[in-house]
C-alpha cells in the first residue's frame, strides 16, 4: 500500500515551511489540495512538480473512495490545506479516518499553525486550553458560548473579519464587559499584530479599525 502525509503549509510566510514538508511534497505522486491555485505558488516557489488533485469540503465525499483507491494502489499521497493543517478547521478527517479502516499507514508532519503562536502570545494560562475552531454560524452559537463562558482553560476560536465584531458582542453580553481576550491577526503575515485587554477594550478598536484578515481568539478562563 501506499501512505497518506498530512503536510501542514505556511500560514503567511512562504519561510514556515519545513525541510520535510518540501521533501515529502516532492517525492509523493499525489497532492491533494484544498485549492490547487493557492497550492500551486507555494509549490512553483519551491520549485515542486508534484501534480494536484482538488479536495475541498464540497467533494471529499465523492472523491474518497477514488483516493483510497490510489492510495491502496501504492501510490504516496499528501494532503495539504490552504494553509496550516490539514483536518483542523479544514477538509480531510475523512480521509485519514477511512484510511485508518483500510490498514493504510498515516503519517502527520510537523509544522505552521496559527493556534500556538496566538496562545503563547496571549499572555493567557498555556498548561490546559481548548480549541473549538470556528463557532456554528447560527444554530447552538449563543448555547456554545454560554458553555465557554464557565471554561476555566483557555478558549481559542478562529473567526473571519465579516463576523469579528458580532462575536466580541457575543462574548461581552453572556461573559461580561471585563472579560480578558487576545485578538491575533494575520499571524506570520506582513500586518500581523495582537490586541490585548478586555473585551469592551477589543470593541472600542475594532469600531475605530475596521477588521482586516483572519483572526484567532484566545478568551481567558475563569478563575477557580
């Protein structure tokens, strides 16, 4: 059989790619991309010739026994996400949980991720955290953040910068005005920057700037 790589991809900086990354990318037969576009300037800057297959959320199912196919076949394939890593927040769990059925060997790389960077940084306890990725747009979100609210690790959310500003007035009106966050934003990017302090705090500067990028929020536990 053949062996399915889950390679993480830079989140900004074409640089936070590992040795291994660029190795396993090049010898593989198969890259399946979340958007073969966005994969394909990072593997032209590295001078990958690697071919791509489009796997994104709207055809993984179709698409799966066709990879498994290739993949018991003896063909090496890797998977890659837009940017980061694969299955988080992000196609792919899928795969590697029908892979994990046909006995195909799974192999998951180090490398960039948005969610430590924005934790270490946010000045918030790192020992226990929970990450929850991207609160549901609609249903459950006010009952997800009631349950959040009596966490006592550290929450991390990813949120875009159309629904920036709805989820700070979420969090200020169940946990309270002086509730402490961390917003961090384009990490490893040209304009990354952290905003630090309470969430009115957080409101007050996204009113006077208006959000821009993709953003991972760290809310602070509560004390027990």
């Amino acid at each position: 059989m053949g062996k399915l790589y889950l390679v993480p991809t830079p989140i900004g900086n074409l640089k936070d790619i590992t040795l291994r990354a660029i190795e396993t990318l090049s010898q593989v037969d198969l890259i399946l991309a979340e958007d073969t576009r966005t994969t394909k300037k990072l593997l032209n800057h590295y001078d990958i010739k690697t071919k791509t297959k489009s796997y994104h959320i709207y055809n993984e199912h179709k698409t799966l026994n066709e990879i498994i196919n290739l993949l018991t076949s003896e063909n090496n394939i890797a998977l890659v996400s837009d940017s980061g890593f694969p299955c988080i927040s992000d196609p792919g769990f899928l795969l590697v949980r029908e892979a994990i059925r046909e006995g195909i060997d799974i192999e998951s790389l180090p490398g960039a991720s948005s969610i430590i960077p924005a934790l270490t940084q946010s000045g918030f306890p790192t020992t226990n955290f929970i990450f929850e990725g991207f609160l549901p747009k609609k249903r459950g979100r006010k009952k997800k953040i009631l349950k959040l609210s009596r966490e006592t690790r550290t929450v991390i959310l990813f949120e875009s910068p159309f629904r920036l500003t709805k989820l700070l007035n979420e969090i200020k009106d169940i946990c309270g005005v002086e509730k402490n966050i961390s917003i961090s934003r384009e990490i490893s990017k040209i304009f990354e920057e952290t905003i630090r302090g309470t969430v009115k705090e957080c409101l007050i500067h996204f009113e006077k700037n208006e959000p821009k990028g993709e953003f991972v929020i760290c809310i602070q536990g509560i004390k027990t």
